[in-house]
C-alpha cells in the first residue's frame, strides 16, 4: 500500500483476487480510523519514522 500499488498490482504479488485485497485495504482503512489510502500511508510513514 505505501508503495503505491494498485489493487490489480497487490493481488497479483500475493497471489490473491483483486476483490480480496479490496475487503483487506477495506478493513485496514477501517482499523486506523482513515478514509482513504494516502492517509493509512501517511499514518504509516509517521509510526515509522517515529521508531
């Protein structure tokens, strides 16, 4: 996700369905309280430089 990927991209790195990265992205976006995947990003990059 922070590497910019696309659904169709992820899906195929992991060997899974499009529509199961879309239910993942879905419920991660969920669990940290964000609307969108820049933000999941920016939170990310923000822990990360933290540590």
């Amino acid at each position: 996700l922070a590497q910019g990927l696309s659904n169709k991209q992820i899906a195929s790195v992991l060997n899974i369905s499009e529509q199961t990265v879309k239910v993942h992205i879905r419920n991660l976006l969920r669990k940290l309280n964000v609307r969108s995947r820049v933000a999941a990003t920016i939170l990310f990059l923000q822990q990360r430089g933290a540590q």
